[in-house]
C-alpha cells in the first residue's frame, strides 16, 4: 500500500472509530489521520495473533484498520484518562 493508501485508508478507519466510540475527540484531521494509521498496525497485530503465523507488526486492510482504531483509541482514552463517560 502507497502513501496515498494509507493517508485515506486511516481517515476512514480513524472517522469511524471516532463515531463509534462515544464522547467528544479533540482531533482534528491529521490526529484522525494518524490514529487510522495507528489502527491499522494494531488491527495487523491483532490479526497476526488471532491466524497461526508469526506476531507480525503489519499493517492490515480497512476492516482490520478500523477494529484497530477503535482500540487504540478506547486505549489512548483509558490511559490519559480524558473521557470520563
């Protein structure tokens, strides 16, 4: 996957996980960007978990990404502790 791929692959994969984590999200664009991208490394490794192979930090496809960034981001949410719902 290209640059390109993965810019859009993350915006998608980071709107969705905004929406469907509940409460407010303080990022703009690029943090949504970023966290699609993130996703999509943690849907890999999730991945690679769950399938016979090897623990691999790849990076997976759009469902994968968005599973991914909806942990990363009820994650990130669990450690700073900024949502309170």
């Amino acid at each position: 996957m290209g640059i390109i791929g993965f810019i859009v692959v993350g915006l998608i994969a980071g709107f969705i996980a905004r929406a469907v984590v509940p409460g407010k999200d303080d990022f703009g664009i690029i943090g949504t960007i970023i966290l699609g991208i993130i996703g999509s490394f943690v849907g890999g490794f999730l991945g690679s978990l769950l399938s016979d192979g090897p623990a691999d930090l790849t990076a997976a496809g759009i469902i994968g990404s968005i599973i991914g960034a909806i942990v990363a981001l009820i994650a990130y949410n669990a450690i700073t502790g900024r949502k309170k719902v």
